[in-house]
C-alpha cells in the first residue's frame, strides 16, 4: 500500500473548497494588531490570541532590532551546547521572578515546552491524570511519555478522585490541565484540584499559555487568580501569545528545571530561542510590569463582548478570559457566518467537528487589550448582522 494514497482521496477540506467556504490559511499584509490588512481590506482581528497587543508595539520590535544587530539572527545549537547566550540566561532570571518561581526554563516554541516537561517528568510507572478539554500539545506529550493516561470529563472532579484512587499509591502522579481553556475560555477548577493533588500525593502541571497576561491582577496567570501560585508544582507559559514573540517556558522548583534541563530531549536537540524572539520577550515582559492596566483593558474587553453578545440574543459561552464561543451548531453555518462576517470586515477563528462533537460548532473570538470600543461596537454590529438576520439560527 502507497503510504501517500491517503493523500490523494477526497477529503473534508476539498468538499468545502468546492463550496467556496475554506476559512483558513488567509493572508495578512503587514502587522498582526487589533486591525489588520487583510484581502486588500482593513479588518477588524477577533482570532488572535496576542492578548496585550505587543506585536506591533515600537518598545518590542527595537528590542528585537537591537538583539539582531548584537547577536545575529540565531544560534546555530542547542542551550546544551553551544546555543546558550546571555539573552537566554537573563530572560530565565526574569521571568522566575515574575512568575515567582525558583527557576524558568525555555524551550523554542510552546507546543515544545509540553512535549519537553512531560516526557521528561513521566515514565512507563507514572499517571497522568488529564482533562478532556487539554490543548493538543498536552496530548501529544503525554503520548511520547509512555505514562498511563488517565483522562476526565472537562472540570469533573468527582471524576478527578476516582482516577487518582485507582492510580494507587505505587505510581508518580502528574494532574496536567490547562488554566483557562484555549475552546472555551473557561477556567480549570484550581482550587479543588490542587486539594485533590495534596491528598493523594499528585504534583499539579498549569498550561497557562492563555492565561499568562490575562488573569490575576499582575497577569501571571490562573494560578494567581485562584491565590494558588504556591501550591501549583509547574506553570507552562508561551511567548506567541501575551509575550508577541516565540518560544515557551516552565516555571518550577530549581532542582526539576535541572533534572528535566539534562533529560528533555526536544530541549536537547532543538536550537535554541533566536536572539531577537528572545529580547522581544524580554521587553513585552517589561512592559507587562510597568503597565498592568493592560491586563484590566483586555478583561474588560472581554467582559464588553461579553454583555453586547447577550444584549444582541447571541448564544455565547460563559468564559472568565478574553476568549468568548460564539454557538453556531453546524459546520456548514459555521462556515457561512465566517465567510460572510470576513466579508463585513470582520475576522474570526471557526470551529468545527471532528475538533469539537457534531453540532457543537463555534466561532472562537478573542480579544486585545488594544481592541478601541469603537472597534468592539463595529464588530457586535457586523455579528448582529450576519448571525441575526443572514443566517439566524433555525
């Protein structure tokens, strides 16, 4: 059998290429912001997830430009070798202390930083206890572990309990969830999980790519909302998200960064950050110290939506985060709405079975903390046009 044949059969995607609806893959001429160039016309960005609004900030693009100029553009090996520099080991220092941590360790990108903790931290003897809802790196993590993966219904800690129980007392047991939701924008139920942890002797892994920047009131996260930052083991974080750049990081004890900085091995055999990702990150955190008002703005950008989605009769989720679901059930509306709402000036991320059931369908909306009211006004009106009387729920 030709490995390729797969390849080359219809598939879902042609069938809604045939019916002129393909929603992904467009084109943005020029800088990713809170408005954007896009076909030709400018339009209003609700799928990001650059939630302060730092990729196009001058302070974060000079501090690349600089690093460029003293460093190069990369590092030709990996942090074990030859790929550390003094960027690299400053930023660490930086955000350990942000995130009130013993240590941080970085990894190239965020979907890597999973993959390096997990496999590291997990073995053929471990469990990994694992909400429903995690983000796919997650997923893929635990599977190169070789860990027992122990899986609950979303924020079902009664579930939760009887997982860890039958874990047993022999086996190293990692509770791994994201802090807010990347679907949904919903919250991990911290507190209890953190309680259930203690009493059957689990360590606690927070994903808070979309947490970092937006929650807690310095922006460090779920586990500073909760009051919890002491009790959780390991906070992930990425830097495409609230830090514009790339890249990914734990936030730990010192001795499990070491442990894990000389058995990870996509940290080991991967180069490391460029320098100008690195000294972006380094001023989008400077920034995120100096003005923490930027993470009020983009909560309640999020709560503005929020209230016009329900002002307007749009089913909506019920997030904390500045990520609202809009309901569209099926895929074919989904896709119809998207198209049309571009067409108005007006970008959103669509979601669509087989990544959520059938006829559980959304629109994933997210927002900045540079999101203008008059912006978040023209957006509702466009919303009110397209789902209330072009393609109104039947």
């Amino acid at each position: 059998m030709d490995i390729f044949e797969k390849c080359m059969q219809p598939s879902p995607a042609d069938a809604v290429r045939e019916a002129g609806l393909y929603p992904y893959f467009h084109e943005i001429e020029g800088k990713q912001h809170s408005e954007v160039l896009m076909h030709g016309r400018r339009t209003i960005m609700l799928g990001s997830s650059n939630y302060l609004g730092l990729t196009s900030d001058r302070r974060v693009i000079d501090a690349a430009k600089r690093a460029l100029d003293e460093f190069g553009t990369g590092c030709s090996g990996s942090r074990f070798l030859n790929g550390t520099l003094t960027l690299h080991t400053r930023l660490e220092r930086e955000l350990a202390e942000f995130m009130k941590k013993e240590a941080v360790m970085t990894w190239s990108t965020g979907f890597q930083t999973n993959l390096g903790i997990i496999s590291a931290l997990c073995g053929r003897h471990d469990c990994i206890l694992f909400d429903r809802a995690n983000h796919a790196s997650l997923v893929d993590a635990a599977r190169l572990s070789f860990a027992k993966l122990m899986k609950y219904d979303h924020n079902d800690m009664a579930q939760l309990e009887e997982l860890l129980i039958a874990c047993g007392d022999g086996k190293g047991k990692l509770i791994v969830v994201d802090g807010v939701f990347s679907m949904e924008g919903d919250l991990a139920d911290l507190p209890a999980i953190v309680r259930l942890a203690r009493k059957y002797g689990a360590r606690v892994m927070v994903d808070d790519s979309h947490g970092i920047g937006v929650m807690g009131a310095h922006g460090r996260g779920t586990a500073e909302h909760f009051g919890l930052e002491d009790e959780v083991d390991i906070i992930m974080g990425t830097f495409s998200k609230s830090f514009a750049s790339l890249g990914g990081f734990m936030a730990t004890k010192a001795r499990v960064a070491d442990y894990c900085m000389h058995v990870s091995r996509p940290y080991i055999f991967s180069a490391s950050i460029p320098p100008a990702n690195a000294a972006a990150v380094l001023a989008a955190l400077e920034i995120l110290r100096s003005e923490p008002e930027r993470v009020q703005r983009v909560r309640e950008n999020g709560d503005y939506m929020r209230a016009g989605f329900t002002r307007l009769g749009i089913p909506h989720g019920d997030s904390m985060a500045p990520i609202i679901p809009v309901r569209t059930v099926t895929n074919e509306r989904t896709f119809r709405v998207v198209r049309a709402l571009l067409e108005n000036g007006v970008y959103v991320n669509p979601v669509v079975s087989p990544a959520v059931p059938e006829g559980e369908s959304i629109l994933r909306t997210s927002y900045t903390a540079t999101h203008t009211k008059e912006q978040l006004d023209f957006a509702l009106e466009k919303f009110d046009l397209v789902l209330n009387r072009m393609f109104p729920d039947q």
